[in-house]
C-alpha cells in the first residue's frame, strides 16, 4: 500500500504515512527476507501525470518482487467523493488512466518486475460503489492497446498515405492492436491515410 512516493500527494489523500516510510519498511521487509509486493495509485489527490511516473520510478528502485497499479476510483460514501462532490478534486477519468499507466508499464519491465494487477477487480459491488474515476472492468487490455497504439505509431510511416498497410502481431495480441471496436485500426487509418489496414497473427515474438 504504498500508494505513491510523494509527500505532498500522501499529505493530500490523507494516508497517514510518508515516502520515507514507505522506504524504510520496504527494506526491513527485503532485509527480513519477506517477499515484497508494492501498490500504487494514479490520479490521487494532488497527484498528476509527472509526480506519478515519479512514484513508479521510485518503486523500481525499491525492488520489489512485484507492483500493483490501482487508477483513482470514486466510490461513494468516501471522503474523496465528498471531495469529487465539492471540487477539490478533479475526477481521474479511464482515459487518464490509460495514458499514465501505458507511460508506467515499461518503467517496470525495464526493471525486471512484474505488474501483476492493473485496476481493481470487477465485482457487483464495487460498481454499485463507483461514482467516477477510472473504474473499467477491462482496464489492463485498454492499456495494452494503447501500448501497441504508440508502437504502431513508430512503424507506419506518412509516405504511405493512400496504401493499404499490415501490421504483424504475436496471435495473443491481435486483439490488443486491434482495440476495442477496432478503435486503434480507425484511428491509425485516419492518422496516416490508409486505405486499409489488417493485423496478422505472427508467432515470432510476444510483441
């Protein structure tokens, strides 16, 4: 439950801790020779964009075996709704998360550490909860397309407006270039000025 390494975003959120805290109990637990598994939250009171890419840096450099990324969600009946509610905070919206959290993900591969949840987990009583916020019940895959939305971005080239472009894809992630209701193929074709543009399954690599 780290939550963020920031101290005027813990201050802000009311968490009762500081990142020096975080830090220290961190080691004990690695030095005692516990597994450590550290969460995080974007869009938190106070927080923005940049100070939570600084948080997931700072995780990194912690070790731990493992991270989960939790987006902001509103959920009724809280202090941060009454918050929501009377304009102190600005709502941390999907499409937020989904920006952020495509920043954040590479920031752990590169370590070597897994994510082994991103968003909460659907349930009925969580959405009866939810307010706002960045709630989706299939957050993770929204942040993989996002992820091969920008890696699409690198390969397709505006010389090739008017042509029919295929992309070559792992057959576990057509869907996630393909986006829900095909939403990275459109906007990919209208960027470029594609005549067409299909993804092809192709087992050579994961990406």
């Amino acid at each position: 439950g780290a939550q963020s390494l920031d101290d005027s975003v813990l201050s802000a959120s009311g968490r009762g801790h500081t990142s020096a805290d975080t830090v220290q109990a961190s080691r004990l637990l690695k030095d005692a020779g516990f597994s450590l598994i550290l969460q995080m939250m974007t869009g938190l009171p106070g927080s923005d964009e940049r100070k939570d890419i600084e948080t997931a840096k700072k995780i990194s450099e912690l070790r731990p075996d493992g991270v989960r990324i939790y987006p902001t969600v509103i959920v009724r009946n809280t202090p941060l709704a009454d918050m929501w509610r009377s304009g102190q905070y600005r709502e941390h919206t999907v499409k937020d998360a989904v920006r952020v959290c495509a920043d954040i993900l590479p920031i752990f591969e590169r370590a070597g550490i897994p994510v082994i949840r991103l968003g909460l987990n659907p349930s009925r009583e969580l959405e009866k909860g939810v307010l706002a916020g960045a709630y989706h019940p299939a957050l993770g895959e929204l942040v993989l397309s996002e992820r091969f939305l920008r890696l699409a971005r690198k390969q397709i080239s505006r010389q090739w407006r008017g042509h029919r472009v295929k992309l070559r894809v792992h057959p576990r992630r057509v869907s996630a270039m393909t986006g829900q209701h095909r939403r990275n193929l459109t906007t990919l074709m209208e960027e470029y000025g594609l005549t067409g543009l299909r993804v092809e399954a192709d087992a050579l690599g994961e990406w």
